[in-house]
C-alpha cells in the first residue's frame, strides 16, 4: 500500500521523481527556506471555514473517544442532503477509501475495470492489487471521457466502469446526456462508479449535472464526494459513496473500522450546515480561474476549460524538466500522465503564491515561442 498520493503515483509511474534529470538551469529562488509552493495536490489554498475549525477545536477534547454514534450523525446528515437513506451512504477516510471498497467489491482476478486516461489513479492502483486488468481508454482531444471506447470495451467480465466528473487531471466535463446513453447500455452486471471529487467547483450548464442531485434510479450506479477539496478538509480524510442499500452494504463489507475519526466527524458535519463559506469558496475559484487565464492568455498559453480547482495545459516541452525546475524554485506542481508528458497540472493557490508560480514560469529557460496554439 502506498504510503501517500505522492507514492502511489510513483508506483504507477506517473509521478514526479525527485533528482530527476532537469536540464533547466539553476535560477534564484522565488521563495527560500520555507515551506514549498503546494500547486500539486489540489488542495484548498485557503482552508477550512472559521466554522469548521471552531467545530475541530471543540472536538479536539473528544480525542480520546473513538468516533461512535458521531458516525451515524454524519451519515445522517449526508443522507438527508442527498434524499437518500442511511443505508445508501457509504463512509471512508477519503473518497479514495471508497475506490479501494468499490475495488475489492467488483473487481479481482477475472475481472475488468474500465477507465478513461489520463484521470484519477488510486481506483487503476487499487485494481491491480486485486489482480483486475485495467483498459484505459484515452480521452478525446475535448477532454470528454470516449464513452464509444469504453463501451465497446465493457463486457461481461467488466467488474467497474470508472468515470470521473469534472475529471482529474484535466478539469474536463463528460456531457451527462451522453453518461445517460452510456449506462443505459452498459451490461447490466457491472457497477459504474461516478467521481465527483470536484462537483462543487463545477460551473452550472446544462452539460452537467450531479448523478447524487439528479439520480438515474439505477441499482449499479455508486456515486463518490469528498470534503477534501472545496471543503478544504485533505488532511482530516473524510469522503463518501452514494449507492443502492445493496451496492453499500457489500461495499461496506471492505470498510476499515473507525476510519473516520472523532474529529474528522465534527468538523464534517460543521462543513455541511456552513453553505455560506462553501459559496464563497466556489466564488473564489471562479475568480482564481479568471486570473490564470489573464496571466496565461499573456503568455500565450491556453489551458484546457476546467471546472475543477487547478488548471492543465500543454507546455510543448518535456513536462518532467518544467515540473523540476518549479521544485528548485520552491513551487509544486504536477505531472499530467506519462502519455501526455508535455502537459503540467498546476493548482490554483492564493494570489502571492500564484505570482510566484508565474514568476517561475517566466525564468523556464525554454523558448517560449513554441507554445503556439
Ligand atoms: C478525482 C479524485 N477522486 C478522488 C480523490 C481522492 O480524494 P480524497 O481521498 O482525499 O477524498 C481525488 C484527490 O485528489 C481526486 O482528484
């Protein structure tokens, strides 16, 4: 098991390796003897609401105890936001704990998962453990998922069809009238599990709509959130599933105990009742988002249209060589996939760190005037 993203990623091979070959030269540091730039993990750059810490600090006494019926209450809440019953939430310490339940209910040897590319790794990880094959099916040039692949690659032994929505790494969004024609085709023995890990960054159009706001009533369909990212709670580990009672309780079976801890609990539920920081925070982004595309439109750049919290784009140079010389200067940033190795993933962070991200972008020593579109 990996120990962290960073190293899963590695294992899949899509990481950044640290001492890799940069081949950039050595620039001054935008940011010296401090903590790194973190534009790679898409994490909030902001943090959690005043409300939720209020709620963590309050919790903190409670330390000692394990979560309990707090689990329950959380459940609970989640299930009324949903419509949905109790028994049809699904709780993990991270979305990511969700994959691996999905993976060890649905897939193993014999079975297939099927899966865009590039996305979302841990569920391809997860799938490998369990002796599945994996088909990954590249996205088209519009970043939509190629639902016509991936449904004549889905067959009886298909255990998972995996769709992201926004997807991660390209922020993209798959026309929801085009899912509905795919599931509705798909065998009826597999499970599609829906990611929408970025949701709430979502812009609202008609191509998209949430499958937990707006359900098919289909028994396969498993639907994942999480309060890492427009929450802005990565490092409390809380996320969850939306699924059938039956689908639940089978993935549940891979659940570990009391993953979701005491204080993860409370400042959950605290991030639920606070829907006036949740709006700002979308607010914020779609500011953010405009600035990038101000700065990047000055420098010719055009990054992919992303309804996530972080920007992809093609840099026309090895993409490993741009991702070091960023860390030289004390700025993460993230690899796309190893087939798309020109392009970098960049998170949206505050204003000043945003500055020193384009500050290094203008020492790269590459031509620029590649980067034509
Ligand atoms: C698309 C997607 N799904 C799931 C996750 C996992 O998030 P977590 O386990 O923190 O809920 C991530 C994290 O970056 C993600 O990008």
């Amino acid at each position: 098991m990996p120990s962290s993203r960073r190293d899963l990623l590695k294992i899949l091979g899509i990481g950044i390796a640290t001492g890799m070959a940069t081949g950039s030269a050595a620039v001054p540091s935008v940011q010296t003897n401090s903590s790194p730039i973190r534009l790679d993990n898409n994490e909030s750059a902001y943090g959690p609401s005043e409300k939720v810490v209020e709620a963590v600090r309050l919790a903190a006494t409670e330390a000692n105890r394990y979560p309990g019926a707090g689990v329950y209450e959380l459940a609970e809440r989640i299930a009324k936001s949903h419509n949905v019953s109790r028994g049809q939430v699904i709780l993990g310490a991270g979305s990511t704990e969700i994959l691996r339940m999905a993976s060890c209910a649905f897939l193993g040897a014999g079975k297939q998962l099927v899966q865009p590319s590039p996305t979302f790794p841990a569920l391809e990880f997860y799938a490998r453990s369990s002796g599945a094959e994996v088909i990954s099916d590249p996205l088209r040039r519009s970043g939509y998922h190629d639902l016509d692949a991936m449904l004549a690659h889905s067959g009886a032994s298909t255990g998972l069809v995996y769709i992201c929505n926004p997807n991660n790494p390209t922020g993209s969004i798959t026309p929801r009238a085009d899912l509905e024609k795919f599931i509705s085709l798909l065998p009826s023995s597999c499970c599609i599990l829906i990611d929408e890990a970025y949701h709430e960054y979502a812009r609202p159009s008609s191509l998209y709509a949430s499958f937990v706001d707006q359900p098919l009533q289909d028994p396969r369909i498993i639907v994942t959130r999480t309060f890492s990212h427009a929450y802005g709670l990565a490092g409390l580990r809380v996320g969850y599933g939306i699924a059938s009672a039956d689908v639940a309780l089978r993935m549940r079976a891979f659940a570990t105990a009391d993953d979701v801890g005491t204080i993860t609990v409370r400042a959950a539920i605290a991030a639920l009742d606070d829907t006036a920081s949740l709006q700002e925070v979308v607010k914020r982004n779609t500011d953010d988002h405009q600035e990038f595309q101000n700065s990047a439109r000055s420098r010719s750049i055009k990054p992919l249209d992303s309804h996530g919290n972080f920007v992809a784009f093609d840099t026309f140079n090895p993409a490993n060589m741009i991702i070091q010389h960023f860390r030289s200067n004390n700025v993460l940033i993230a690899p796309v996939s190893l087939a798309w190795d020109t392009w970098i993933r960049v998170s949206l962070g505050k204003r000043e760190e945003m500055r020193a991200f384009w500050r290094t972008w203008d020492t790269l020593p590459i031509d620029k005037s590649a980067i034509r579109h």
